[in-house]
C-alpha cells in the first residue's frame, strides 16, 4: 500500500511541476489559478510522501519520488511544453527508470 501512496505522491510532484510551467506562460487570474493548483498538488504530494515514508525507507522512498516526479515532468514538458526529445535525454530518462524500478526490487 505504501509503494502506491509514493507513486501517487510522485505523480501529484508531475502535476505540480506542469502547474508551475503553466503559471509561467498565463497571467492575471488564470495564473492565479494554475498557482493554486500548484500549492495544492504540493500539499498533497507532501502529505502522501510522509505517508510513505511511515514504513519505507527515506531514502529509497525519497529516491523513487523524486524519479517519478523527474520523469514525469520531462515527458510533460516534452509532450506539452514542447521541449526536445532527442537521444541522449530519453536515454539518461530511461536509465532513471531502469534505476527507480531496481530500487524497487531490492527494498523490502
């Protein structure tokens, strides 16, 4: 149960990391609201990771949050900030998988 409070709580870090890209590009009140939007994802990502962390170890816990949260926000900004997709940052975003997914594994 605690794996999926942490992925919940990295893909809530996705959201407000593409709440903060869209904040950049609005202004007046949509702004305003894509802010709130922000404080909320963040507020809810930090109470879940909390959560997490009750049994999992900080570490790992902290380590796969932060990847899913890094490769979210690369594919939404590749998919909807239209940033470049080349080789060598979908290669190094993979190796993040790979890795957060080894860490996984080998933690009971």
């Amino acid at each position: 149960m605690n794996w999926i409070l942490l992925i919940i709580a990295g893909l809530f870090e996705v959201a407000f990391a593409a709440c903060l890209g869209k904040f950049k590009e609005t202004s007046g009140s949509v702004a305003t609201y894509w802010f709130i939007g922000f404080l909320v994802c963040l507020t809810i990502s930090m109470v879940l990771l909390v959560k997490a962390t009750q049994s999992l170890p900080i570490g790992t816990a902290y380590a796969v949050w932060t990847g899913i949260g890094a490769v979210g926000t690369v594919l939404v900004g590749i998919f909807i900030f239209k940033e470049p997709a080349d080789f060598w940052r979908l290669f190094f975003i993979t190796t993040l998988i790979v890795s957060i997914v080894g860490l996984k594994f080998v933690t009971n």
